[in-house]
C-alpha cells in the first residue's frame, strides 16, 4: 500500500518509521527540513509526565513511560538516565502527602523499568546532591528518574531507519490541501494520490484540514514553551514549583550548561515562534526564588521556544490534557496532539486506524 504522511516532527516520522516496517511504501511531506519545529524544541526529556497525573491522565502516563523505557532500550548512546528531584519547601502549593501519593503512583505505573523507583530525601539528601539551592523552610525532596534525551539527533536516527526502509522523504515541499480519496495538493499546483493519507503537521493539522474543507472534530490549543540555555553548570536536574502558582518547570543539566524551562502562552499560527522577553524574565525570577546565586541576563547565552499543540481542553493551558486523538476521513487520518515520548506509540495506533 502506498502512503502519505504530512509532517517532519518526531510524529510523522514515527508513522513513516512504523508503516515502512509494516511493508508499505511510504512518501513524506515536509514543508521545511525535518526535525526543524516543535519536536527540536522540547525540554529534552523523555518522561511519563508525573504532572500530568493530576489531571487524572492515568492512561497517557502508563503508556509514556513505556515508551521512555523503550527508547533507553533501544538508544543508550542518545538518550540517558535522568535523576530529577522535586525539592519540598514549607511555602509550595503540593502538600508532602500529595507529593508521596503521586510520585508513588508513578512507581507504580512504571512498574518493570530498569529505572529505580521514587524515594523521598531529608534536607541535608537534597542539598548534598544540590548545594545551591536555598536551604531555608526547605523539608526534603522526592528523588525519580527519567530520561534525557537530543531530540534532533534521535529524531534524526528515525529518519535514517526511514530512508533505510525506502521512506521517499520530500523536505521543503509544501502541502497545500489535503482529501479525504487520499489526495494531496501541493504548493507547486501538482497532486499526488495515496491509498492512506496522514495528516501529522502538529500545530498545523487542523488548520490544513480547514483549509481543505473538512471539518476537525477537536479543536487545537497552540501553546508556545520556551526554554533558557544559561552560562553556568548544573549540579543537579530538578522540578520546581512556581512561585506562586501551580506550574512546575525544570532546570536541568545540558551540553555543560543549564536548561530552564518552559512556560506555556498561547498564541496563534501567524505569531512569531520565540522566547519573549516576558518569558525570559519570568524564567529566570522563577529560578532565582530557588538559588543562593541569582542569574541575570548576561548569564542566558541562548533560548528556544516550540509551538505546543495541545487538545483543547481548559481555560487554563497548564491544565490542558496531553492526550491526542485520531480523526478519520475515509483514506485520510488526521492526528491532533502527540508528545515526543509517545511518538512510536501513537504511529501504531494511526496505523491500525488507516487500514480498518
């Protein structure tokens, strides 16, 4: 069977990855290079998502940390273990007790991995491992692993399986429209027909759908996170609560400096896609409640930002589920959502829904 995939990011090239392992010929679409947008632009972590569990997304964080395993598996020179602690101070909006039920229930659902279960630290364990953070009012921490990752050199790998099974990977081709017989209209006025069409553009799915006169059945909310790449070493990865607010974000170790992120604003397809200075002060007011250091400006050597999109879901983005869902048109198939944890997973499922 001949199949089509719109969208570079981690997602389509999954599809194409796993369809072309099924014995199909795949071509794919991708209007800039691969790998370019949203999938090299996270937070460089493959994770269940422990924050996602108090939203109740029991389902997504299981099959997230399946997934995470199996990427440890099958890439231990681009991806590693990761442990992360979650600092409890007297002043933070979670409670000890909601701490320890959800970091137990993220044991629990990683169940079988290679990775070692949560377990809760004393002061003086968090800060041995963390020294520069700030000690005062703060009562231990929840010590768990994940996993980090190079999303552009992994995603990379994807492609080389691709281009190894004969994935015919058309880069700077741009989609114009898509149909439900399987056709697609490029931007040059020329037309290809498949038997099985995916719509995989991320951000850009459901606008392509309504540019094409067909009706989404969900609806995307386009949520910008970016990140800091600061001058300075980090003793340790962490998750930290906001100030303030319910958000966490990370500060993590990365090529020798310090990742921090992300922030979620939303915004629209015709804005620019960049870390605004409002983003870059509220990361760094956020990381400096936390350290006997402060940075400053001159400290952030470089930022990154990637468009998130999200199921619309809540008012509040932070609040927005992380699932993703399937939409099918006759031979096309249309993907809203998708993590880069869950790539794999999710291009079995579009699989088993275009040839039902």
């Amino acid at each position: 069977m001949h199949v089509g995939i719109v969208g570079g990011g981690i997602n389509g090239l999954c599809c194409a990855w796993i369809f072309a392992q099924a014995g199909h010929q795949v071509t794919l679409f991708e209007r800039d290079s691969i790998m370019n947008a949203t999938s090299r632009a996270s937070s460089k972590l493959l994770h269940g998502g422990i924050r996602y569990l108090e939203n109740g997304e029991f389902r997504l964080v299981r099959e997230a940390l399946r997934e995470r395993d199996a990427w440890l598996e099958m890439m231990p020179d681009l991806v590693k273990p990761l442990p992360i602690i979650y600092p409890k101070y007297r002043s933070g909006k979670r409670p000890r007790w909601m701490l320890g039920l959800g970091f137990r229930l993220y044991g629990f659902l990683s169940s079988g991995s290679a990775l070692p279960p949560p377990k809760w630290l004393g002061p003086s364990g968090v800060m041995e491992k963390s020294p520069d953070l700030r000690s005062s009012e703060l009562e231990g921490g929840y010590l768990y692993h994940d996993v980090q990752m190079d999303d552009y050199h992994l995603g990379k790998w994807v492609a080389r399986q691709c281009l190894h099974l004969g994935v015919n990977i058309q880069e700077y081709t741009q989609v114009r429209s898509v149909s439900g017989d399987g056709t697609v209209m490029l931007d040059d006025g020329s037309s290809q027909r498949f038997e099985r069409l995916v719509n995989v553009a991320g951000p850009w799915a459901e606008h392509l759908l309504t540019s094409s006169d067909i009706t989404p059945k969900h609806q995307l909310d386009l949520v910008r996170g970016s990140h800091l790449i600061i001058n300075r070493n980090c003793l340790h990865s962490l998750l930290l609560e906001v100030p303030y607010e319910s958000r966490i974000f990370f500060v993590l170790p990365w090529q020798g400096k310090t990742l921090i992120g992300t922030t979620e604003v939303r915004q629209s397809l015709d804005d620019e896609i960049g870390c605004s200075d409002k983003e870059r002060q509220y990361l760094i007011t956020a990381y400096n409640s936390y350290f006997t250091n402060p940075i400053n400006n001159n400290e952030v050597i470089d930022s990154f930002a990637g468009l998130r999109p999200l199921l619309r879901s809540a008012a509040n983005p932070g609040k927005a589920s992380r699932e993703y869902a399937i939409q099918k048109n006759d031979n096309l198939t249309t993907v809203f959502g998708g993590k880069w944890t869950t790539a794999r997973a999710l291009a079995y499922k579009v699989k088993h829904k275009c040839l039902a």
